[in-house]
C-alpha cells in the first residue's frame, strides 16, 4: 500500500508540473510569445541576483558557525603544516570564487535581454586566454607542489627513536601489534594466519623477535605525546584506510602491499577534552574507504598520553606468543606420591 500511494503521489506531480508547462504556453500565446520571454527574462535575471546575494550570506553564515568546530585545532605536527596549505588554498579559491561568481551572476543581471542594446560579437582575445591560463596554471603548480612536500614529509623516514605501530584492517575492525622490548617486529606469514590457533596476523612463532610482540584486539590504540610514531599499515582482505582526522592524517590499508606514514601527536587526550570542553572527546581512527556493509562502524578510538602513562599500561600486556604457548601446554595431571595409602600407616 505504501508503495502505491509513493507511485501515485509521484505520477500525479507529474501531471501537476506538466498541466502548469501546458498553461504557461497557452498564456504565452494570449500575451505574446516575445512580451512573454521578456518578463521571464527579467524576473530570471533577478532571481539569479538574489540567489548570488543570499548563497554569499550563507557562506559567510555557515563558515562562522561552523569555523573550527568539527574538529577543533589539529593534534600533531604534520597536522598544522596540512592546515596551513589548507586554508592558503581555500583562500586563494575563495577570491576567484568571489570575482567569478559576482560577475556571473552580475552579468546575467545587467545584461539581460533589452531592446535598446544589441550583444556585442568577441570572438578571441589572445592576451585574456593568456592570462585566464598561465596564472592559474602557475597558482595551481605551486599549491601541488606544497602537497607533495608534505606528502613526502609524511611518508618519509620517521625520526630516529620514534615508535613503531603496525596497523591491520579487516572487516570491520582494527587491530594493532607493537615489538616488544627489543624494539623489532617479528616476521609474518599469511598463510599462517589462523585466529582459532590464537594467531590473527600470521606472525612466524619460530623467529624470535615474535616472542614479545605486543597483540591489541578489541582496544584503544596508544600513542605517546611529543613523540614521533611510525604507523606500517596493512589489510587482511579488502583495501582499507586508516583515518585520523584530528591529526589531519589518512593512509591506504592495502592487502599484501605495506604503507606508512608518521607524526608527532602533540597533545594528550586529557589536554584535547579541556580544549574542547567536552568530557565525552576521543582521538578516532576510522575507515577513509568503503570496504563493504559494515564500513560506517569501522571505528577505532586512540589514547594520547604521557610516556609514564603508556608504560604502565603496556606493562600490564602480555604477548601473543605467551598466550598461545601457554594454551598449547597440557593440564598439569595432578601427583597422587605424595599420598600414601591409609592402610601403609596403619602397618606402621
């Protein structure tokens, strides 16, 4: 029954719209077809004026409400320098928006159709196509030129001493694996990846430098204030993206191809809730990329705090080679020597 009543509600504004067409021509024919296209062209012509004025306003409406408060500042270094070419483009397009804009609109307004002005043929004009070319083309190879910097800045070599953070996506969640005291990933295998055996990312058990690694499922994912940090990103199935907004960061996680990327997060959650005044606040990770139906609840929430504050959390963490040898042990069968039989004391 909705269905219908959808069909017939679209079916009859249609008739609506076409009854009003037929009209409009019919009146055109009793008042005369140019005097008709006259007064439209003149009502068009204002119309567009008012729609230039009102979008400017809502422009300016919109970007003062809305003007750092969807993410707030930005919380790592790389952050600030993205920011910065940001708002440098923005207000670069902003001024040829504004003159390109106004004159469009303008134009349609002060030059509409008149009988007293006849249109004017300018076919070409070398020295304007030059320009309108060459100063768009040089702004556009400068502005690409900073994002490339950045983009290398970022995917480059991280500094000496940074942490190290491997990032895996899958449907539809994030795990993460950090090396254990002696500072190196172990080596992984996919074909040993087998998550009923209590080894999700395929990590070799036989090479050593697996046997303190650190497996987070399930958790916030740590990082350490003021100190650089290395992600290597990866996916288990479909490409995926690991996106940190609030540090201006995104990154492709890609099955069988690893990607990095690293920054410095500059302030710790508990600085960012008292910036934002919102006790609720937390640094996200979430999926850049539709990866299928569960994409929109990829998310992940990220801990930025001082480095005393993740040691002793990391202190409580166990690693994953641990777990699995422990499970893999058999029950310990209990030891009946020590008993000795009742009727052994009573000889006695």
């Amino acid at each position: 029954m909705q269905t219908f009543f959808i069909v017939a509600i679209l079916v009859l504004g249609f008739l609506i719209t076409f009854q009003i067409a037929k009209a409009s021509e019919y009146v055109a024919v009793l008042r005369g077809e140019e005097r008709s296209r006259k007064q439209s062209n003149k009502i068009n012509a204002f119309m567009l004026l008012m729609f230039l004025i009102i979008g400017l306003i809502g422009v300016y409406y919109c970007n003062e409400k809305l003007k750092g408060k969807i993410l707030g500042a930005p919380a790592s270094d790389h952050g600030v320098l993205v920011d910065r070419m940001l708002y440098i483009t923005l207000a670069l397009t902003f001024v040829v928006f504004i003159i390109t804009q106004v004159a469009l609109f303008w134009f349609s307004f002060k030059y509409q159709e008149s009988d007293n002005r006849k249109a004017f043929y300018y076919p070409h004009n070398t020295k304007l196509e030059l320009i309108w070319t060459v100063i768009p083309a040089i702004t556009l190879t400068v502005l690409v030129g900073f994002g490339i910097f950045y983009w290398f800045k970022i995917t480059g070599k991280a500094p000496k001493g940074a942490m190290e953070v491997e990032v895996i996506g899958s449907q539809f969640k994030w795990e993460y694996r950090y090396p254990g005291k002696d500072g190196v990933f172990g080596k992984k295998y996919f074909k040993k990846t087998d998550e009923a055996k209590g080894n999700p990312l395929g990590q070799i058990w036989e090479d050593p430098a697996n046997h303190d690694d650190i497996y987070i499922a399930g958790e916030d994912l740590h990082l350490v204030v003021n100190k650089p940090v290395k992600l290597i990103i990866g996916a288990k199935d479909v490409i995926h993206d690991v996106g940190l907004a609030h540090f201006r960061m995104k990154m492709d996680a890609v099955p069988g191809i690893p990607t990095t990327m690293w920054f410095t997060p500059t302030k710790t959650t508990k600085q960012m809730k008292e910036e934002t005044g919102n006790d609720k606040f937390v640094y996200e990770i979430s999926c850049d990329q539709m990866c299928g139906k569960g994409h929109t609840g990829m998310r992940g929430t990220i801990v930025v705090e001082t480095q005393e504050e993740f040691d002793a959390w990391m202190a409580g963490k166990k690693p994953q080679y641990a777990t699995v040898m422990d499970a893999a042990k058999p029950a310990v069968a209990k030891d009946t020597t020590a008993v000795k039989p009742v009727a052994a004391v009573l000889n006695k």
